[in-house]
C-alpha cells in the first residue's frame, strides 16, 4: 500500500398525532412563527423578513438526549440547544464555547478546561463546573459514547475557581476533537427530569441559541429562539425540522417553497435543482463511508485470498455511477480527507479483473464459487450497490444471491456474524482512532463486523491512541493500514457526497464541522 501524509421537509402529509409538551426549560417557550413573513424586520426592498425556517432531513428522531443519540436528525437538533467546551471551525481552529481556554499537563495525563462564567441554561441557572462535570460522566457511561474517550479516567470539577480537570489513563492526541462532540447538560435539571432508564427522551435544558418547543414523534419537531442567548436572540424565531426520506416528496416541497433547507438530499433531478434561481445548491464531502464487509470467521472467508479476489473484481467508479448517480467519491479506505490525521491509501488491490481470477485460482477456486448471500437493506442504496457487486463478481467467476431485508435484521446479523458477506456505511469520527471501530478485537460483536482478529493491529491502535507526536502517530497507522489492505476483511467503496439544497434568500453555509443554525437569517 502507498500512502501521502497529513491529507482531513414539506410536502409531508402529517397525519393526525398527538403533539407532546415538554418537561421543565424545554417546554413551550418563545413564540412559534407559523405565518411566513409576518415579522418586523424588513429587508433592502422593503419587505418583511421570514424568521421561521422548515428544514429537511435524511432519518427519523427518537429522542434529543445529547447523550444517547443515534441518528443525524437527533445530532442536528442537539446541536442547537446544547454547547460544548470547545468546537473545531471550518478552517480547523479550536474556538472556546462554553470554556475559555485549556491547558494539558507535561505528561499529558490530565487536562484543566477554564469555563465561562456568564452561561446560563434556560431554566435560569448559572453553568457550573458541576455541570460540566456531570457531563462528562455522564457521556463516559453512555453506551452511543463512552467507548470513543478510551483514556477518559475520571473528572475533577471546582466551582470555586470554574474550571474542571480530565485525568487521562494515558496522553489523548486529538483532545479538542473529541471534547468539540460532547455537549454539556443542567446537572439539577437531568436529575429530576430523566426516567428510569437514566434517559432524558424529549426533556431538554441547554445553553444554546434554541429551546424545543413541541415535537409530533417521527414527524416533526419545533425549535424556538433562546431569548436569553448570551451572544443575542438569533435571528431565525422558529425552526420546523421534518424527517422525510422520500426523494420525490423532497424535490416537490423544495420547488414549491414548502421546505427553505434540505440536507442530505439524494434526487434523480439534483440537475434540475442545480439550475434553478429560486434554490441554491452544495455538494460537500462527508466522512461517511459505504463499504462491503466479509466476515473473516465464516469457513468461506476464512481465506484470504478469497477476500483478495473479490477486492480485485470491484469497480468503483461504476459502483458510484450506477448506485448514486455520480455522487460519492470512490475510497479504497474508511478515512476521510476531513480528518485532522487523515492518511491516503493506494490499495495493492485496486480493480483488476484479470487478477481476481487469478487469485481465485489461487484461493483454491479455478472453476469458479458461489458465495451465497450478500445482505443488504432493502429499499436503500445499499441494495443497489448489492446489485452490481453481484453482477461485478460474476464477472470473474464467483456467484451469490442478492437478499434484501429489513434494515434492522442486516445490523442484526452484523453484529452477531450471521452472515458471509454485506453492504454497510456508517459516518466515521474526524480521526484516524476510528479504525478501532473496524479492526479492534474488542468491538467484534459491535461494529467489529469482519469479526476481524489480528493482536497485532490490536496493539498497533493501542499504540496509536496515545502517542501525542503527529508523525510518529501516522506512521502507526500507516503499519495499520498496510496490514488491513492485506486482509481485505472489508472493501470500502466510496465516501458520500453530502448534497445540500435551500432557498437562494437563505443566508447558509454548508458545514460539516458545525451543526449550529444560529447565524442562519434570511435575506
């Protein structure tokens, strides 16, 4: 393998549900704006500014716990009532939100986090290092995050002098990246407000520019502008958030004005949108990931050769083509340019048909093997990859049977190997340690899903998690990467493509470091 250094809605019909009210601080709050253009402001023409925004995305919602999150939608609308310490911007610069600066000590076991003291939750009390404290524990117990802070020890907090300590089991390269994701709760407020199960569901209390007002479950959910912001009352007065998956219903309602602001869009008429005045359009790379995954423990994938040829018999570029009309950028890795310790890959098992045979031969498959089942979700792209993969492999010899099931069933059977091979994508943190999420022996049963053993990449991601010089950092997981090609326990196919759509009145700026609607006004 080769390698470079350092490259990082509303044409829904709503059917008749009941709205929820919400507990303590994120109860009814602020005025909803349902009328558009019935506000004060004017603009350069004359004419009253919209301060509402109905806003498209990709899944569905379940709960807004910052801290048992699951799906995006949940993570967007965290994002506008909860802070962190710390954010990484665009031009990847740490910028302090809710501290004002930090120190890390010589050893690099611990960590002093300052924190601001003219922050306020929305139920009126004052942040505290208390708070902050709770937060943390409470995110290292969460089974969504604690296993992505490894070398979280314990956290010290003193309210006297406002600030908090992290001590670390070892040095935590990447410290500002990993605290920019964890979002600071009202410690007296998720006491009193969390169920049984220590979960908060719909109750929410933060620091952000935005407050939930009422939610209609897998339908909608209203935010409210904070009044009390510390940086000012944001100029967007209410956001509607509408999960809709369907692509046509998309298209339609952002043509007709229905939705201001789509993320994630993924339509056969993106051209369409592209052209049009009314509707201005973004396509970013993202740190999503869509891949084919073999299980190494199988008696059929237990031999690797055979992993290597099916590699070899891949063309991603007709993968792309075919199965997202262009829009992915075809990877031979799960890493992303946007992340801060990013290394390139050049696989030694790029598409090469005539070397797939070869290697079949090789692997004890002269005549040719029927693989069985490629698992997929049905309905999703990731039936269509199914597809041509199929068509790909026989191509050189080597049948299987598409089997398209219910989505829940294929991370079932990820999870527990009930399967040979699979189509899968998943986003990826913006850091080189989410290998341990593939190749880690610990996370076979999880996201493991090769099942993939090797003691030796074992301690290499050991080794690599923390080491705090950069360059020796990349040159493990160069070692790492290197022997992972080889194995070929999984062939990544491409990065998506995150295509954003809204209205060219809407001032917006696609991120995909900062989730924040805050600056977000109209014209």
């Amino acid at each position: 393998m080769k390698k470079t250094k350092f490259k990082r809605i509303l044409t829904l019909m709503l059917v008749i549900a009941l709205v929820f009210s919400l507990a303590g601080c994120g109860g009814d709050q602020g005025a909803d704006s349902d009328q558009k253009g019935s506000n004060t402001k004017t603009n350069e023409q004359g004419e009253a500014k919209r301060t509402d925004l109905n806003m498209r995305t990709s899944d569905t919602f379940t709960s807004v716990d910052p801290h048992n999150t699951t799906f995006t939608t949940e993570v967007i609308i965290c994002a506008q009532i909860y802070e962190t310490l710390y954010k990484i911007d665009k031009d990847m610069n740490e910028v302090p939100v809710l501290a004002t600066s930090y120190s890390v000590s010589e050893d690099g076991l611990s960590a002093v986090f300052n924190i601001r003291d003219d922050v306020f939750f929305t139920n009126g009390d004052k942040l505290t290092a208390t708070d902050v404290k709770f937060s943390l524990d409470r995110l290292l117990a969460s089974p969504y995050i604690g296993e992505a802070l490894p070398t979280f020890k314990s956290i010290d907090a003193d309210d006297e002098n406002s600030s908090i300590t992290i001590h670390f089991t070892d040095p935590t390269p990447g410290l500002i990246d990993k605290v920019s994701s964890l979002f600071i709760v009202n410690k007296k407020f998720v006491e009193a407000n969390q169920d049984e199960n220590g979960l908060l569901g719909f109750n929410t209390c933060g620091t952000g520019p935005f407050m939930l007002k009422e939610y209609t479950l897998d339908e909608s959910v209203t935010l409210v502008a904070n009044p009390d912001y510390r940086l000012g009352e944001a100029a967007l007065k209410t956001i509607k958030i509408y999960p809709i998956n369907d692509e046509n219903t998309i298209y339609t309602a952002l043509k007709s004005g229905e939705i201001d602001l789509a993320i994630s869009v993924n339509t056969p008429n993106w051209d369409d949108l592209k052209s049009d005045s009314a509707i201005d359009t973004a396509e970013i790379s993202s740190a999503h990931v869509s891949y084919m995954v073999m299980n190494t423990q199988s008696e059929l994938f237990k031999n690797k050769l055979l992993r290597q040829a099916i590699a070899c018999a891949i063309n991603r570029d007709d993968i792309v083509n075919m199965a997202m009309d262009g829009k992915g950028i075809p990877t031979y890795s799960s890493a992303s340019s946007l992340m801060y310790d990013y290394v390139d890959v050049v696989s030694e098992f790029a598409y090469d048909p005539e070397r797939a045979k070869a290697l079949l031969a090789e692997a004890g498959y002269p005549d040719g093997v029927d693989i069985g089942e490629i698992q997929a979700i049905a309905g999703s792209y990731f039936a269509d990859i199914a597809v041509i993969v199929q068509q790909q492999l026989a191509d050189v010899g080597i049948t299987s049977t598409v089997s398209s099931l219910e989505g829940n069933v294929v991370v079932q059977n990820a999870f527990t190997g009930g399967f040979n091979m699979l189509t899968m994508g998943q986003n990826n943190n913006l850091s080189m340690d989410h290998l341990d999420n593939y190749y880690n022996s610990k996370f076979i049963g999880n996201l493991n899903m090769a099942q993939y053993n090797n003691p030796e990449v074992d301690a290499l991601l050991a080794e690599a998690k923390v080491c705090m010089d950069g360059e020796e950092r990349i040159a493990i997981y160069e070692k790492v990467l290197d022997i992972v090609d080889e194995d070929c326990a999984y062939i990544y196919l491409f990065n998506k493509v995150n295509m954003y759509a809204w209205n060219s009145d809407l001032s917006f700026e696609p991120s995909v470091r900062d989730d924040s609607l805050y600056n977000l006004k109209w014209k």
